[in-house]
C-alpha cells in the first residue's frame, strides 16, 4: 500500500470520528440534559474518606494515600490472624482512589484495604517529566506497602493503569509473590502490545496512529490550557466521550459523572506525558511471577480501552489464573458491574488466604 493512500485513510478515519462527534453533540445534547439530570438524583459518589496518609516516593513525591481499619490498626495488631489479607487497590490512567467507590463500601469495617492516589493524579503531587513512567508507578507501590502494609499478606487489584504498576512492581520484586503478596486481580488492563491510536479511530492504520498519536498528544501539550478549558467536567462533550468510551451499556448518569469529574480534574499535560508509555510499555516476561499466586484476570467484553482480547492473552501466560470475562461491560466495569467485581474479589481473597495458611497448618 502506498504511503499517499495511508495518508488518505487515516484523514478518512480522524475524518469520520471529527464528523460523528460533531453531529452527535447537536443530536445528543437533550441526551446529556436527561442523563445529567438522572445522576443529580443519584447518590453522590465518590465520597468515601478516611483519615489522610502521606507517603513519601523515592524521589520525594507526596502521595495521598488512605487506610479503612477495621478498627483501629495498633489496637488489633496482637490479635489479628497471620492470614488475614490487607487489600491494596491501585486505580488507572486519569482516574483517582474514588474510581473504587463500590469496592471501597463493600470492603469497609470488614477488611483493611489500602487506597492512594498515583503520582501526579488526584491529591498526589506531580511528578517530574522524566518520573512520569510506569516502571515508577511500580517503585511507589513498593514505597505504599512498605509504608501502610508493612507485615502481614497483601492481596493487589489493579485497574489498567493500575495492573500496569502492579505488573512493573513485579518486574523489580518478583520474589516478594508468594511471600508477602499472596494474591492479585488485574483488571481492564494489558501486559503490552496496546494500540492508543485505535482509540481515536480503528481506521488508522498502525504503521500511520504508532507516529501520529504521540506527536498529536506533544502538540496537545503544547497547549495544555485551551485542551483543559474544553475538557472541564460537566462539559456535553466531556460527558459523551466519558460514556462512550468507559461504559459498554446504560449506566446511572452518576456512575458517568464520577468518571468525568476524575478525567476532567487530571491535568492534559500528565496525560500526554504518560501516554508514550503505553505503546511502549511489554511486561509479558514478567507475568511468571504471578503464577505463583491465586491470580484473577478481569476485563469486560465491550472494553474498547483495553480489549478482553488483552486479558486473555495475559491469562494463557499466567499458569493457573482465573480468566472472569463480564459479559457487556465497558473499561470502567469497577462500576459498571461492581457486585460481579466484588463477588469475583471475594473469592480470590478467600482463596488467597487459603493457600496462604497451608505452609502455616500444624
């Protein structure tokens, strides 16, 4: 195929997508007024708080972290059993800690569960440029644990992002599955071989979106200010995209602003320092580690982010992991079928503290 042919498919493609955006928004904004006004009878999400914990990174990053106890750590510590899990949730790209809204309420006052903010999201201070990798986001979850789960097992659950810092944690503490980490959930995430371009348009070819999505999100950058002025939270497009994109079906409009307000509130330019990590990014050697443990890999059928595709591959190079397919749910699945994510997170907890127990048994 010629490159001058290349070239007129992908302008087909951004093309299509500038069309179909446009038109939408003058067709679907009676849409967005009914949804917007169904999520302002909904209940607030996002709301969940403990007391706040600052962890400092290695490289002097404040990080906004937050602890439920069951009850108070220091005054349960003598009584607490050797098998009994901390939970530590890891949230994705864009997102914060409030992302685990249904996880955080179905886990409070019955087990302890960690939560932060990554670096340069949420309450978390920014990072430098050159800090802003995944392989970093796996040096702070080794900073978190060591600070807010010091002793006892730990069980991880990772959102895309998140299951990428939890698989670059791996990379550089493999010998710490097994041992301290007892068992993980990735969810809506990858080990590699993610396409963003496809993102924008499947039409794209890849040899075309591999150079031009970076170089349009550096061009993006450049002017962070007007990109962040038409991404405001709230905003008809903002709300659209959001929907489209995180959800695989109808959902309260609540579910749509809590991720909205979330994008919105991260800045354009962390997101366009971090993006050139995804394409780049190729943890499949490290999935061995996670043998090692009750692994369960989670993804919904109609995820355009990170496709099921994804998680079933992760799945055949992990021996033993449980593959757990939520049929019709989009990336944001942690909402959109919280009861199915929980149930699925409860089963790899008691199985995790199982098998965690048997060295232990007399």
């Amino acid at each position: 195929m010629s490159r001058r042919r290349l070239v007129r498919m992908a302008a087909a493609g951004v093309g299509a997508a500038a069309a179909a955006l446009g038109t939408g928004v003058v067709v679907e904004r009676r849409v967005v007024r009914s949804r917007k006004a169904g999520a302002a009878e909904g209940d607030r999400l996002g709301g969940l708080r403990s007391d706040p914990v600052v962890v400092t990174t290695d490289d002097g990053l404040l990080l906004h972290a937050e602890v439920d106890e069951i009850a108070p750590y220091a005054a349960r510590t003598a009584d607490r059993s050797p098998a009994e899990a901390t939970l530590v949730f890891v949230h994705g790209y864009a997102l914060t800690m409030d992302c685990w809204h249904f996880q955080r309420l179905h886990y409070r006052g019955k087990r302890r569960t960690v939560f932060y903010d990554q670096r340069s999201h949420g309450r978390s201070q920014r990072s430098s440029r050159e800090n802003a990798t995944i392989d970093h986001l796996g040096q702070d979850l080794a900073t978190v644990l060591g600070e807010l789960a010091p002793d006892g097992p730990v069980v991880l659950v990772g959102h895309s992002m998140g299951g990428m810092s939890i698989m670059a944690f791996a990379e550089d503490h493999p010998e710490e599955f097994g041992d301290r980490v007892v068992g993980t959930a990735l969810i809506s995430t990858t080990a590699g071989g993610l396409r963003p371009h496809r993102i924008i348009s499947r039409l794209i070819p890849d040899r075309i979106g591999a150079t031009f999505g970076p170089r349009l999100m550096a061009a993006l950058a450049r002017a962070p200010e007007l990109v962040d002025s038409a991404r405001r939270g709230g905003s008809n497009i903002g709300f659209l995209v959001t929907e489209r994109f995180a959800f695989g079906a109808d959902v309260p409009g609540s579910y749509v602003e809590l991720v909205d307000e979330m994008l919105a509130g991260t800045p354009f330019d962390v997101l366009a320092e971090f993006f050139p990590h995804f394409e780049a990014m190729d943890k499949y050697a490290v999935l061995h580690a996670f043998a090692s443990v009750p692994t369960t890999i989670l993804c919904g059928t109609r995820d355009v982010l990170t496709s099921v595709d994804h998680s079933r591959k992760m799945a055949e190079r992990i021996e033993g992991a449980r593959l757990v397919e939520a049929t019709g749910a989009g990336h944001m699945v942690i909402l959109e079928q919280a009861d199915k994510v929980n149930r699925v997170l409860d089963e790899l907890v008691a199985e995790a503290e199982r098998q965690h127990r048997r060295p232990h048994a007399s």
